[in-house]
C-alpha cells in the first residue's frame, strides 16, 4: 500500500467507524454464536499471495462483527496464532487447532512472553517437588531453584528473574556466542551436587548483541531429561524463519515448553505484538487461574473457550489479532517472504561493503539483518566513531561488547529501507572515518 492509498484507505475507515457509531443501537449487544465459530469462517493457513484491501474489509462484517462484546477478539487470535505456526512449520504440539494440548498467545513484549513462561515453570517446578516431598514447603523449595540463560541474552530475561524471585545464573557462550550443551551440562551438574534445583532455561535465537543462535538441538533434549522448562526467545530472528532457508536455525523447537517471537520486529505488524506459543496450555494456565463470580461465563469449563486472562499479567487485553489478520491477508506468506529476504539482502550489502575497506573488519557472522563490525584499533578508537555517527543524527547505531570489543551494530529494519540507504549509510560513515582518523589524538 504505498502514501496515496493508505492515505484514502484512512479516510474511509474514519467514515466506516463514524458509521458504526452511528447506527450501533440496531446492532445486538449479545453474540448469538457458538464457541468456535470463527475457525469455520476464515482459511486454516495463512494465503500465500497478496488479497486486496476490499476483500479483508468485507470479512470484518462477515467474520467478525456477529462476535460482538467480543468472543471475536479471543477466537481470531487463536487462529492467527496456528496461522503463523503453520507459516513457521511449529510442530502441532503448539497449535490450538489439533489433537495436541498447546496454543498461542499474543503478549505486549517478549519480556513478558520471558517473564510469563519463568513464572509458569517456577509453579510447574515447585509442585513438582512437593509432589515427591509433601513436607518441603514453597518458601524453602524458592530459595534452591535456579534459572539459567545466556551471558548474552537480552537484560529482560535477567529481570524476570528479579520479578520472579528466583536466582539467573548467565551460562557463558562459546566462539559464536552461542550456549552449548556440554557447558550447561556442566553447571546443572555442579548446582545439583550443590543442593539447587535447576528448573528453568531462556534460550536464544538471535541474541541482541550480534544475533547468535543457542545450540537448542543439544540443550533441548537436556532439558527434557532434568524436568527443566525451555523457553526459546527468539524476539527478532524468529520472524526469519517463515523463509524455507531460515527455518533449519528453529530445529529442536520440539524440545521447548515455550516460543516467542515478535512480529512487530520484523514482521510488519505495528507495535505491540509478541506472539508466544506453550506446548502444555495446562502449564500456564494452572498457574495463574483465578475465577472470581463476576468473570464467569458459560462454556468456560466445555473445553471449546480459551480465556487468554489465564494466559497473560493483565486480565483486560487490546483486539491485537485484527492487526495480524490484515498483515497476513494484504502481504500473503509469499510477501512476508519477500520482505525478510530483501532486507537480509540489504545487511548483505552493508557486509561487503566494511569487508572491502581494510580499515574495518567484521566481528560476528552476519546471518540476518545485522551487522557487527568496527574499526581495527582500539574500543576507544571505536567509541570516538560512534559518538560522530549519532551526533551526526543522520543515522543512528547502538553498540554492543563482543568478547571485550567495543562494537557498533548496523540493522535493517525499516520496512522502506533501500538499497541507496545502504550506500548512503556507507559513505557517511567512511566520511566520519576519514575525519575521525586525521584528528590529532588518533
């Protein structure tokens, strides 16, 4: 949709709330519909091509108007989310939509999607023990559970550690920064001689410092074994893996209790959006049920409901999945595709153009739309550069460390972005390279 027709399009959907508004008293306040009735509505994937913006408006009356006051909100979601499982070939154990027990869930954040999965595996573990020793109370089991993660994951998982009161110990990563097996073999090993009780991994696919992959084929099957909970965040990666090519880095996903991405990284669905799938529903709902009188309902208990409130912090939620149903529909899989491929194209273009000039080099592999590379010199050297780059305000970079390296990192993520961008960001910063370097100090 390029300015023109977005800019008719919001026009036209002013006027069609406007009318809405003002012809609501002849529409019913109650839903007549059955629990599932959306499923039979709507295709059960994703299209591959493009549809036309006339054909996805004419189905919010068809599809979703008779859910009024809203079992809509619930039931597309649930099948936007076995939309994108299916785009990212998740084993059925996830989708809500077969024989298996799991489902899909949207999340503000994956912090919260992090957060949600900890505070589900910190219940699942203690029951767990109390299961085998009724007399351990809850406070003592607490005090000897331990979480692990990457010395390189995103600060969020560290947090909801915090949040959930229980210890995160950072499992340090191999040459690619990414977690093996046998080095979290080696502290399970050494915690439970300790008396700790490991119960909790966040692994990561695509780090933020420089987008790595955690080794989850040889850590899940690990987990597995000790009962502990997996959760993978792959909060920006994971978008990627709806392309054929990507999809081999999302292998062992059939090990993990739990799955988040966020699709308003990458995906080209506004913020917020952060699509988290559990393989039990039963996990996560068993830890946060609660069923005051006044949010009762019929059919609650007939199996044919989901009541995202047990799924998520807040009770209340925001109708998150309309957005994704419109993205799928005007891009089809076949342009989201498209989308992923350009911009790892894009990234590609940056790559070449640093390993080209022999007064850079390259500090990680680029698999995705990131770049991490730096002047060869010194951190303070590197530093100088990018204080020069931002306060250029013509681009904007944030750096990372990377075994002791001060690292800038350039990332495609622009849904506009160009190739001429990519040329332009280039020249800017060998001018700024050229200047830094003829000033005295250095």
């Amino acid at each position: 949709m390029d300015v023109a027709e977005f800019r008719r399009r919001g026009k036209e959907m002013v006027d069609y709330v406007a009318d809405y508004m003002e012809t609501i008293e002849q529409r019913q306040v109650y839903p007549d519909v059955e629990p599932g009735y959306l499923r039979h509505l709507i295709p059960t994937e994703a299209p591959l091509e493009p549809e036309t913006y006339e054909d996805v408006i004419k189905d919010v009356e068809r599809v979703i108007m008779p859910g009024a006051a809203s079992p809509a909100c619930t039931e597309l979601e649930t099948v936007m989310l076995d939309w994108l499982g299916k785009m990212l070939q998740l084993p059925d154990d996830f989708l809500a939509g077969t024989h298996g027990h799991g489902g899909g869930v949207i999340q503000s954040t994956a912090s919260e999607a992090t957060l949600m999965s900890l505070l589900a595996a910190r219940c699942k573990a203690v029951r767990l023990v109390q299961a085998s020793d009724p007399q351990s109370s809850e406070a003592d089991i607490m005090s000897k559970l331990v979480a692990y993660t990457s010395d390189q994951a995103h600060s969020s998982v560290e947090r909801a550690g915090l949040i959930g009161g229980v210890r995160m110990k950072k499992v340090p990563t191999d040459d690619s920064y990414a977690i093996k097996g046998a080095t979290l073999k080696k502290m399970l090993e050494e915690d439970k001689a300790a008396g700790l009780i490991p119960f909790y991994l966040c692994a990561t696919l695509g780090t933020t410092p420089s987008c790595a992959f955690d080794h989850i084929t040889e850590l899940g099957p690990m987990c597995n074994a000790e009962k502990i909970w997996m959760h993978i965040d792959a909060a920006y990666a994971g978008s990627a893996f709806i392309c054929p090519e990507f999809r081999p880095l999302l292998n062992g996903i059939e090990f993990a209790d739990s799955f988040n991405l966020n699709p308003h990284k990458w995906l080209l669905v506004n913020f917020d959006c952060s699509t988290m799938w559990v393989k039990k529903r039963s996990d996560i709902i068993g830890a946060f049920k609660m069923d005051p009188l006044y949010l009762t309902h019929e059919n609650q208990e007939s199996g044919l409901v989901t009541d995202y409130r047990h799924w998520q912090i807040p009770l209340g939620r925001r109708f998150r999945s309309l957005k994704m149903w419109f993205v799928f529909r005007m891009y089809g899989l076949k342009g989201l595709q498209a989308h992923i491929r350009k911009q790892v194209g894009l990234a590609k273009e940056f790559e070449s153009l640093v390993r080209a000039d022999k007064r850079f080099e390259i500090c990680a592999e680029v698999i995705m739309g990131l770049v991490c590379f730096r002047l060869k010199g010194s951190n303070e050297l590197n530093e100088a550069l990018l204080k020069k780059i931002n306060h250029g305000r013509r681009i904007h970079l944030v750096p990372c460390q990377l075994s002791g390296r001060f690292v800038l990192r350039f990332a495609v993520c622009a849904r506009t972005t160009e190739s001429h961008h990519i040329q332009e960001a280039w020249r800017h910063i060998t001018q700024l390279t050229f200047e830094l370097l003829q000033e005295p100090a250095h």
